[in-house]
C-alpha cells in the first residue's frame, strides 16, 4: 500500500473513530434539521408537502445542517497540529482532501438516512420516492463533501471561521441546489413519483461532483504549502 | 418605414422609454465618475505622501551636509 | 512599469467608446418587438460579457499565481476580479432597469442569464470578506488564487443550471429580441462590446499602475528609514512593487 493510502486510510479512520466515540456532529445535524421541519411546519402552515415545496424545503434544510458539519471539519487538525504533520510527511497532500472529503460524504449519508425518513413521516403522503432519492442523495453529498471540504480547509485557517466557511460555500452550491430539487420535485409529486429530465438532472450533478473533486485534488497542495 | 416600426407597438411609448434608457446610461456614467473620484483621491493621497518623503530626504541630506561641514571645520581646527 | 502604454489604451478607449454611443443612438435602428428600450441592451450585455470574461481571465492568472508563486499574478487576479464585480454592479442595475422598462418590475426571475449572472455576482462578492479574514499575506494570496479558480469553475455551471431550470413556459426574451440580429443592430453591438472591453482592459491597467505607485512609494519609504505613514496601507488588496 502507498504511503499516500495508508495515509488516508488512518486519517479517514481518526475522523470516524473520533466522532463515533464523541458525536460532536451528527447529532446536532440530525436534531437541527428535524428542528427545522417543524419550524418549516409552522412558517410555511402546511401539514403535508408535494413537489417543489417539499423539494425545496428538504434540500434547504439538509444544506443548512451540512453547514454545521463543514464548520467542524477541520477542527481537530487546526487544533492538534495535523496540517503540520502533513506537511512534514513525505505523502501526496492531496490524501489529506481525499480523507476528509470521504469523513463529510459519510456524515451527510448517515444524517440522510436519519432525516430524510423523519421528513417522509412529518410530509409526506407515501415513501414511494425515497428509493430514487436515494440516487440524488448520493450524487449531491459528493458535490457538497467536495466543495466543502475545500472551503472549509481554507476557512478554519481564516480570522471568521464559523462565518466565513458558510459565506463562501453558500453560493458555490448554488448550481447542485439547482439540480437536486429539479430532481427531487418530481419525484415528490402528490400522484406518486415522477421522473421528468430526471436524468438530466443526475447529469447535472455528476458533472458537478467531477468537477470539484478534479479541483480539490489539484489544488489542495497549494492550500498546504508553507 | 420607421413609422410602421413605431406603430408595431413597442413595449413603452417612445418618451416613456426614453427615461429608462437615459437612466442606464446614466448608471453607467455615474459608475465611472465615481471610479475617477476615488482614483483622484487616491492620487492626492500619494502626493502627500511623496511630499513627505521629498522633505524628509532633503532634512536627512541637509543635516549630512551639516554634519560633513563640521566634521570639516573641526578637522581644519586641529 | 505598468503605466506604459496607459495613455494609447486609454484614447482608444475614447475613441471606441464615443463611437460606440454614436452607432447605437444615430445608427442602429429600432427593434420591433421592443422598441427604444432595447438600446439599453448595446450597454447591459458587453458590460455582462466583459464582466464574465474578466472573472474567468482573474481564475487564469490565479493559475499562474498558483504555479509560479510570483505575487504579481495574485495582483492581475485581484484586480480582473475586482473591475469585474464593478462591472457587475453596473450590470445588475441596467438589467433591472430593463427588467422595469418591459415588465413593469425591478426584478424578474424569468431572463436565466441575468439570475446566473446575480449568482456568480454574490459568488465573487465573497471575495473581499475571504481575502479580509486571512491575515498572512502569503497564505492570503495562495488561498484567493484557490478561490478564484474554483470561482472560474463554477461560472459556466451555473450558468447551465439556471438555464435548465427555467420552466419552458416563459420563453428567454432577451433570445427572442437577440435572435437573427439585423446587420446593422449586430455591427452596433460588437462596437460596444469592443468598447467596453477596452474600457475594462483600461481600468485594469489603471488600478494596477496605482498599486504599482503606492508599491514603489512603500519602497522608497524603506529605503529612506522614513517613519510609517501617516494613513495605513490596504489589508486586503494585494500589494505591487
């Protein structure tokens, strides 16, 4: 094995052993989205969701509990010293992308598949739609893992931190927003799930994903430089 | 023939929309203006600046030529 | 020396732009779906298109910066992004003065091009913030080249994705009033483009050679032992020398 994959697999391994034994994270995520849906609940003075209502407000919340994940990313290696030790270890940094990127991929699948079915219970009328979801899901975590851990690397190191990350992922995500509840709208009608352009969207997605993990791995040395 | 155009309805009449394109333009105008202001004060700023060094770098060159003229006269002295 | 050839730059760009004004208010004719008002496009779209050119040239010389570690290129980047958001600001203005002029509102989120363009405008408004919370200047360089890379990146994407999500019931009308331009009306158009253009390559020049002054004036300060001066330098923008 290359030192460049050992080393991703020990970081990757430390991220989730660290959160499994703590739970910093995930709990807060999954508590601050059910928390959401039910102020969703009350701001918008619906019971049952469909379509682009449903659509919107499920990926509005998942990105805003991503927010909090992508603020805690880095946390430990600004605190324990870790980019130090990248940069002194004789690896490819981009292990350091790589590993992180996979760690916020897990923590928005597990959020997901805790939050999603309690969305299916609060809104919808049947879970027909979350298997197709599920496909949407995945795509839209890999663009979000990708684009925030990028962010995310740059703004622990910053004077804002907690603002800035958010500040400049927000609109970076726009595009996959754009894709993901174009997806998700028709598969949340009220008649049963639909599937209109439905792969066009998943295009949309896969050529975000491919873009900005390319773009991270390319330019995460730079980040790392001293 | 400009008659028939004017007469195949246009969003706004003639006068109406004339205001909304001079205000565009205007914009931009205005847009530009104000760069040309704060570059002009960033001008001033470094001609005040220069300045300042101009008459430090003449006090250092006339307190030199001082202190190399009593150097002077107190070599001549002995 | 980044004042050199200031001056040609900037008597083309008169000249480029009075014409410019001349064709589209004494020879360009008036469209027939619109009528006056589509004049405000000859200044709205070349702003919109330098703008997006000059964000996407910024990511090129970010590059450059990133290969190369020479801080001059931090400074060609941060200065393309900077005339472009100013561009921008003019092109959000005169598209919503167009968007009052033919449909009675100040905003519309029916022209796709005019939303992806507020996105990628908000996108690079972040810019300044990003750059203010880094304090080390070195690390502030690498990390706004990063930036402006995947900023680059970003911009044709979104632009593809808010273009699908226009629903098909309003047809783009800024395609319809564009599409099959008479000669004339396009003639019009690449004056202005090439106008605005200079005038945007201009005042690149123009802010490059005011950061190179203040650059040299920081060196002579050095070089004389001068006490600091009474008014601080810029925590933001890059410095040149």
């Amino acid at each position: 094995m290359t030192p460049s994959r050992t080393a991703f697999l020990t970081i990757l391994g430390k991220d989730l052993r660290a959160e499994l034994r703590t739970l910093q994270s995930l709990p807060a995520m999954a508590l601050f989205a059910t928390t959401t849906f039910v102020i969703f609940r009350f701001g918008l003075d619906r019971t049952t969701l469909s379509g682009s209502l449903a659509a919107g407000v499920l990926w509005a919340t998942l990105l805003f509990a991503a927010l909090l994940g992508v603020n805690r990313l880095f946390v430990s290696e600004r605190e324990e010293g870790g980019f130090d030790a990248i940069r002194l270890a004789p690896i490819d940094r981009s292990a350091l992308f790589a590993a992180k990127a996979t760690a916020l991929f897990t923590y928005l699948l597990v959020l997901e598949l805790v939050v999603v079915p309690i969305f299916a219970l609060f809104f919808l009328g049947s879970a027909a739609a979350l298997g197709p979801l599920l496909a949407v899901l995945l795509l839209a975590d890999l663009g979000i893992a990708a684009t925030g851990t990028l962010i995310s690397s740059m703004a622990v190191q910053s004077r804002a931190r907690d603002l800035l990350g958010p500040l400049v992922l927000l609109p970076l995500v726009v595009p996959l927003m754009i894709a993901a509840t174009g997806a998700s709208e028709p598969l949340l009608a009220l008649g049963g799930p639909g599937y209109h352009r439905f792969g066009t969207w998943l295009a949309v997605l896969s050529l975000y994903d491919l873009i900005f993990l390319l773009l991270g791995w390319a330019v995460f040395d730079f980040l790392l430089e001293d | 023939m400009i008659g028939l155009l004017l007469a195949a309805a246009p969003a706004l009449p003639l006068d109406e929309a004339g205001k909304y394109v001079a205000g565009a333009y205007i914009v931009f105008l205005v847009l530009i203006v104000v760069y040309v202001a704060i570059m002009a004060s960033k001008l001033g700023h470094m001609e005040k600046e220069l300045r300042e060094l101009a008459s430090f770098a003449e006090h250092r060159a006339d307190g030199e030529a001082a202190a190399g003229s009593d150097r002077e006269e107190v070599s001549a002295d002995v | 020396m980044y004042g050199k050839g200031l001056r040609p730059l900037s008597i083309a760009t008169v000249v480029a732009v009075a014409a410019a004004l001349s064709l589209v208010f004494f020879y360009a004719p008036l469209d027939a779906d619109q009528g006056f008002i589509q004049k405000i496009f000859y200044l709205h779209v070349p702003l919109a298109i330098t703008a997006l050119i000059g964000f996407v040239v910024g990511g090129v010389f970010a590059i450059f910066h990133l290969r190369s570690g020479n801080r001059r290129w931090d400074a060609y980047s941060y200065v393309s992004i900077h005339m472009s958001v100013i561009f921008g600001v003019a092109v959000l203005i005169t598209g919503a003065i167009w968007a009052k002029a033919s449909w009675g509102h100040w905003w519309v989120w029916d022209e796709p091009t005019l939303v992806s363009f507020l996105i990628v405008f908000l996108m690079y408004a972040t810019y300044y913030p990003f750059r203010y919370a880094i304090e080390d200047p070195e690390r502030q360089a690498r990390y706004a080249s990063v930036f402006a890379v995947t900023a680059g990146a970003f911009v044709p994407l979104n632009f593809m994705a808010v273009r699908m999500a226009q629903s098909l019931v309003h047809p783009r009308t800024f395609g319809t009033a564009n599409g099959g331009l008479p000669g004339s009306m396009m003639f019009t158009f690449l004056v202005c483009l090439a106008a605005i253009a200079l005038l945007w390559v201009t005042l690149v020049k123009l802010e490059l050679t005011a950061k190179s002054t203040s650059g040299q004036l920081k060196r002579l300060r050095r070089a004389l032992d001068a006490p600091a001066p009474s008014s601080g330098g810029s925590r933001i923008a890059p410095e040149v020398s």
